[in-house]
C-alpha cells in the first residue's frame, strides 16, 4: 500500500513538474501507446475483439491480442472454481513483466477479493473486476453478468478497471464511472460510459 502510495506521489510530482515543452512530449508519447488484451481461453474470442474496439475508442489507444491463458492454481482460492483476484494481478505482473504496457485480463471464472465494505472485512468477496492503481494489470470476469446485455456491462467494467490503471480512484459523483459498484453494479448497463469532468482530468497518460 505504501509502495502505491509513494509512486502515486513520485507521478504526482513529476507531472506537476512538467513545463510546457514536456507537456506536449508527454502528449506525443502517449499517443504510442497500446493496451495488450489477454483472455482465458473459454473465454469468448469475438467478445474480447469487441473489447479491443471498446478500449480503442475510449482511451485513443491502439490494443494488440496476447494467445489466451489458463488462470493457475496458485490464484485458486479454497473454495471451488472461486479465484483470487489479487493473486491473478501478481501472476500478470510476473508473466507479463517485459511488456512494459498495460494488460488487461477477461475471463469468465469467477474472481473475488478480501473487500472491506463498512469497517467490515468480507473475505472471498465475488467482484466483477480489479486493477492496479496506478499500474498496468487489471483483471474483469463476465462471470456474474447473467444472460443479457453482457458486453455492455463488461465494457463499462472493463474501462473501470483501466481507469485505475490510469490512476484514478472512486468517484462519488453521479454517474461518473468510477464510482464503486461494491460488487453489486446495480444497472451498470444503464449507465453513460464516461468519467466526471474532474476524473477526465486526472487521468494519468
Ligand atoms: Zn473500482
Ligand atoms: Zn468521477
């Protein structure tokens, strides 16, 4: 948490530090950038290209596909068919360490986390998604999207999670899309896919 804490400060500084002329190389740099997209491999192919296209639009970057993945067992938890989320995340760092780019994660096993919702401590908490923050790993699940509008949903999550990525943190402000479903994401599908004004300005690139 600390370690987070302290880059989030380091960035902080260094942006803040940027004059004019580096400002617009940052811009320059950033519109290299690309997004590896990875997907488990019962995952659906056709829904991960959607996502690409999704990700695209939204965030002005290019995606490349990584061959789909099996989620191991050291991110299994103790309860069947259940998975880590946290354990997933360190996986990726390591498995995808030379990429020096973001990577997200779709899959369709369910994914949880140890979640503190009111003081209290919820362990194996299902979720729909995680990501780093600041950071370059974030896993989504369409595990518990049911049958209808799922690649609606997962597109609102998906750019959730890459929002930390990004930086930013959960928003109170209605009907931004960092705001914290708590796992629940009642009419996520409903919603505009679109930051608040001040988070559109925080992000990180
Ligand atoms: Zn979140
Ligand atoms: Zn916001």
């Amino acid at each position: 948490m600390k370690k987070w804490f302290f880059i989030c400060l380091v960035i902080f500084f260094a942006c803040s530090g940027i004059d004019g002329e580096g400002r617009r190389l940052v811009r320059k740099e950033s519109t290299k950038e690309f997004i590896y997209v990875v997907y488990s491999s019962s995952f659906p192919p056709d829904m991960a290209m959607k996502m690409r296209k999704e990700i695209e639009q939204f965030y002005q970057v290019k995606t490349k596909t990584l061959p789909p993945v099996s989620l191991p067992k050291k991110t299994m938890t103790a309860i069947q068919g259940r998975y880590q989320a946290n354990r997933i995340l360190d996986w990726m760092k390591e498995k995808y360490r030379n990429k020096n780019a973001k990577v997200i994660l779709l899959t369709n096993a369910d994914i949880c986390t140890d979640r503190n919702l009111n003081g209290k401590i919820n362990p194996n908490y299902r979720i729909f998604g995680l990501g780093v923050r600041p950071g370059n790993f974030c896993v989504v699940t369409i595990s518990r999207f049911g049958n209808k509008k799922v690649e609606r949903k997962l597109a609102y999550v998906v750019l959730h999670e890459l929002g930390h990525n990004y930086g930013l943190e959960h928003c109170t402000t209605p009907h931004c899309m960092m705001k914290d479903a708590q796992g629940k994401g009642a009419n996520i599908e409903n919603e505009p896919k679109q930051f608040c004004k001040k988070c559109r300005n925080l992000i990180r690139k």
